[in-house]
C-alpha cells in the first residue's frame, strides 16, 4: 500500500471514529428523570410508558381516597374521565379505573413482555416545591407500587418552579401531575387541552392515537345538539380509558365565606364571586354599607383583556369593561345579551349577526358603535401571542388546532411568538392573514350590526364571548394609547406584546358597572361605581381588593369586620370554621346552597358557602417517549 492510500485509509478511519462518536453522543441518554434508561432494575427506556399495560397499573395503583383525603382535606370527589361534572358528555357511571393493587400487579406482569416484573424498575417523578398536590399524587404512586414489588421504585424530586416548570414543558418527566382551570364552561375546554392541546402535546402521543382523537374533538365541538355532542364525547371517554392515556385525578369542591352582612351571592361555576360585585349589596347595619373590602391574595397581571389570562385580573376586568353576551346568571350554559340587544345564528351555525345596543357609553364618555366591536376582536387576534388567551378566538376563526395569527403566515408554527421574525415575513402573506380576519369580522355602521364568520360550527362560541377576553374597548381610545392603529399593513408591528407592554395594561375604558379608581401593585385595585352606566347602578358605590398574602392579617380583618369577604386556604378552614353563623352546603341534587343557622353560633359573623363544584382539576399525565 503507497502512503497516499494509506493516509486516506487512516483519515477515513478518523472520520468514521468521529461519526460513530457522535451517533454514540446522540443516542446517549441524558434525562436523571429515567435512571439508567433501561428496563434493567435500575431506570426506564424514554418510552416505558408506551405500553398499554405499565399505564393501566399505574392507574389501578393510584388510590383516591387516600388522594382526597391527603391533599384536599376531604373537600373533593374523584373525576370520571377526562370531563368535569356539569358537561354535556360527562359520564358519571363511564369508563373509570378504581384502586386495585391486585390488578395493578397483573398488568405489571404483562407489561413489556414480562420484562418489567421480571427487572423491576426505577424512575424519578418531580413535583414544584410547596405544591401538596402533585407531592401528594406522587407519593401515593411511589407507596403503591412499591408495595405490589419492592422492585417497583419510584423517587420523589423536589423542584423549584422554574427547574419544575421547564423539566415537564421540555417532556423530560416521565409522569406530568398538573393543572387546569377551565377557561370556559364548555366539554370542549376540557378535550382540547388534554387531549390534543397543550397538555397532550407534552405527553408525546403516537399519531394514530392523537390523530383518532383529533377527529372526535373536532366533532364534538362542531356538532351543532348537545345530544350529537355527547356521542363524540362518550367516544372520547371510552378511548381515555381503553388507552389509559393519564390518570384522572379528582375535582376540589369550594367554598366561600363572608360577613353575615353581606348580600347577593350567588354560584356560577365559570365566574369567581369577585367578578360580578353588581349583584352585591350590605346590609344596613353593616359597617360602610356602600364599601366592599375583599382581603385575598395575588395581584393583577394586565389589565389588557385581550392579554389578560389569570383571575385577578379576569375580576377587574368583567366588572369594568362588557361583553357583547353574559351568563344567564347562575347558568354558566345559558346566554343573555349584554353589549348586543340580540344576536341571531345561521341554521349551519357558521355566522354570528350581533344588533349593537344603542345608549351606551364608555367610562370617559364615548358611545360605543359596531366599529369598536369589530376593532376589538381584529386588534386582539392580530396582538396574538400563544400565552394569551386568543387562541380561544382564532380556532372557530380559522379551525380545530390554529393558535395564533401567525400561523396564518407560518402554518408550521415557526413564527409564533416572535415579533422579530414575523416583522421579516413576507409581506403578501402578512396582508392575507390580516384580511382573513377583517373578512371574518364585518360592521355595518348604519345598521349597527358586527357580523361574524367562523370556519366551521363552534358550539362554544357565545361562551368564549362572554368571557373577559370578549371585553369591548373603545378603538379611538386604544389607538391614541398606542394599540393597533386599524391598518392591516401594520399589524405585524403590533404583533406579540406581552401583558408587561401592553399600552393598555394599566388604565381602563369600559362600559361596565365599576370604573378604575386605581391599581397600586402589591397593594390594592379600588374600583367606584358607574354613576352613568347605561343599566342599574351598582348598590356597592366602592369594592376594594386588598391583596394580603399572610394569612394571619387576613383573619385579622375578618375578625375586626375590616374585610367583608375573606379567602381562605384549605389549611385554616378549621380555624375558621368556628366563626360560622350561617353554613350553606351544596345541595348537588338542586344544584343551590341550602343554608342553615348553624347552633349555639348566633353571636358569630361569618358565612360560609360551601361543597360546590370547581372547575379546576390536575392529571398525571404519563409521557409515551420522554425526551433524553
């Protein structure tokens, strides 16, 4: 062999060295989470859950009662599949597993071709520290298993937010214990998000599965009668449970106390009793008769209703701006007009016509016109922003699985929440999207109508209107605050604010019953009364929420009669409790509080409201392929 073969022969072998190498680096498993990452007594392959059988022990091995008891005080019911009591679809004989180590142990045994009972295993589950909740679903799976085979371990992790947070948004725990609470009081908000949205996203599901769901969702959401809409979810449901696709958890219970003082509570699933304090009122032996102070916890986050995607906020927002419907009161199913004097659908259920109600002005004095209605919605969904909550918009706009404008521009996501990239796309594309919207939502000034167009049947569109983010604003006034200025050749230049830069974060224009008085961060959000309001005036001429986050002081308040309506963690209910005067159960059966003096208590102040449904639920979502 001449040196010049030879020297290719030795810098051939040096790259292929160097390729193996990488490969090897590659395929090389980096994930503490899964141990050895081997079926070996020692960790798990990144797909252990992949198999039918090791998702379906997990289930049998969860105990609920223990669940219950130890992470909700004994204040909620097991879930039945992966709706919410209250849904059209909602089963509550369907499909669930119930606590069965002896099942759990025959389907550890057939799991991975025996290879599991016959190494064992070893996995991490992490929870966010402070999070009693996840600890504890965590800590009932690590009892149980390891009680059907010692073999069976799993290690508990601790984690700061942050660390939590970015391990399960990047699939890196294998198991998932998280939360979700309904943004709308529709089935739809509960199969979308978990299972094809966010929360399935990150349990990496294969694609026959998530496709065949897919279909469902979709028809569930366009089917025009509640009974065609069971009928998917029913489908759905079976397959949830066939596939054991996560462990479903339980569904807390509420409750709310109050001075004995104060009047007009009332329960509504989807809204918190602080985001309707028109209906509220003292009595006249109360202390400020016309002053509401609510001593709670948090902050707001933006004051923008179309960024605005947290509770604090979502209060201040629906009892100071309105939306074209609201709920039928207590009925979180049932609409009534509000900003529209009425609205009429088309029979295939695609085109939403809403008569703009005339009279009507805005806080700093503006009438409200068909125009402000459309500029709204376009300023909004062009905002967009995939943490926003405008994807609720842009699906019936433009169809099941679109969740920001710019996938209008990109439908591979690309662009989504990056306005340096979108800025940069090409500018045709850019002017079709924004015309796709602004074709979607027409006025007609001189009929004062808003017409709107979806791309298919939405059952829960008068829903996702009357929610915070359906909030009408002025448009002069956005556009002189520095929100989009109305031209679809400018859009993308207003694309992606978030809720810290948002013109409109902290000042309001509404219609509704409260005006802003002030918002002191950390402090409090006042809010007076409407003196010019087109409908009743409000009796409560003040509302303050005081944002006190150490509990002792809250109390204080209460005690002192300082603070009217008090929220109360789950883990000083019963020093509370003795301050009750009044106790009002839920009745499920009637679906009301009955209450009833409660005895030898006359001389205490308080009301409590309590064993109502909440629409807050967590899973343990299994992760079919872990990344490593």
């Amino acid at each position: 062999m001449s040196r010049k073969h030879l020297f290719w022969v030795i810098a051939l072998s040096a790259v292929l060295s160097i390729v193996v190498a990488g490969c090897a680096k590659k395929d090389e498993c980096d994930n503490p989470f899964l141990g050895s990452c081997k079926l070996d007594g020692n960790g798990v392959p990144p797909d252990f859950f992949s198999d039918v059988h090791v998702r379906k022990a997990f289930n049998y091995c969860f105990d609920w009662e223990t669940f219950i008891r130890d992470a909700w005080a004994s204040e909620a019911i097991q879930n039945v599949g992966y709706l919410i009591p209250g849904m059209v679809g909602y089963e509550t004989d369907g499909a669930h597993y119930t606590f069965d180590l002896e099942q759990c142990a025959a389907e550890m045994d057939l799991a991975w071709d025996g290879a599991v009972a016959e190494n064992g295993f070893r996995m991490q589950i992490a929870y966010n520290t402070g999070n009693l909740e996840r600890q504890t679903a965590a800590e009932i799976l690590q009892s149980n298993l390891s009680e059907v085979d010692e073999r069976y371990i799993i290690e508990i992790i601790g984690l700061p937010w942050p660390s939590f947070l970015e391990n399960y948004r990047n699939s890196r725990i294998p198991v998932n214990i998280s939360g979700w609470q309904e943004d709308l009081h529709d089935p739809h908000n509960w199969a979308q998000p978990f299972l094809v949205g966010t929360y399935a996203s990150r349990q990496n599901l294969p694609d026959e599965l998530w496709d065949e769901l897919k279909v469902l969702v979709s028809e569930g959401v366009s089917a025009t009668t509640d009974d065609a809409r069971a009928d998917a979810y029913h489908e759905l449901n079976q397959i949830d449970y066939d596939e054991a696709i996560a462990i479903r958890l339980v569904v807390p219970t509420g409750r709310a106390w109050m001075q004995k003082w104060v009047e007009g509570y009332y329960f509504n699933p989807i809204q918190d009793l602080a985001a309707r304090w028109k209906s509220f009122s003292k009595s006249e032996d109360a202390s400020e008769p016309t002053t509401l102070t609510y001593a709670t916890i948090g902050d707001v986050d933006t004051l923008d209703p179309a960024w605005n995607y947290e509770n604090f906020g979502d209060n201040v927002i629906l009892n100071t701006y309105e939306q074209l419907v609201t709920y039928d009161g207590e009925n979180a199913s049932a609409f009534v007009p509000l900003l529209a004097e009425d609205y009429d659908i088309s029979a295939d259920g695609t085109v939403y016509t809403f008569n703009i109600r005339d009279g009507v002005k805005f806080h700093e004095g503006q009438d409200l016109t068909a125009e402000d209605v459309e500029y709204t919605f376009e300023r909004g969904i062009l905002q967009g922003g995939t943490w926003s909550p405008q994807w609720l918009f842009t699906e019936p706009f433009f169809g099941t699985g679109v969740y920001d404008i710019a996938e209008l521009v990109d439908p591979e996501g690309a662009l989504d929440d990056d306005p340096d990239a979108l800025k940069e796309a090409d500018a045709d594309a850019l002017m079709a999207a924004c015309e796709q919207i602004t074709g979607a939502i027409e006025s007609d000034p001189d009929a004062g109508t808003v017409t709107m167009t979806l791309s298919q049947a939405w059952a829960p569109f008068l829903a996702t209107l009357a929610q915070s983010w359906g909030s009408i604003i002025d448009k002069d006034w956005a556009i002189e605050n520095g929100t989009w200025d109305g031209d679809c050749a400018t859009w993308q230049d207003y694309y992606g604010i978030d809720s810290a830069t948002s013109p409109i974060r902290d000042v309001v224009n509404g219609t509704g019953p409260y005006m802003l008085d002030h918002w002191e961060p950390g402090v409090e959000v006042v809010i007076t009364s409407n003196n010019n309001y087109w409908g009743d005036i409000p009796v409560l001429e003040r509302v303050i929420w005081s944002e006190v986050d150490e509990w002792g002081t809250r109390f204080a308040m209460a005690q002192a009669g300082d603070a009217d309506i008090l929220y109360v963690p789950r883990e000083f209910v019963d020093q509370v409790t003795p301050y009750a005067t009044i106790s009002c159960p839920w009745d499920a059966a009637q679906e009301v509080h009955v209450c009833e003096d409660v005895e030898g208590a006359e001389d205490q102040p308080l009301i409590v409201y309590f064993g109502h449904p909440t629409t807050y639920r967590a899973d343990a979502f299994f992760v079919f392929d872990v990344a490593h």
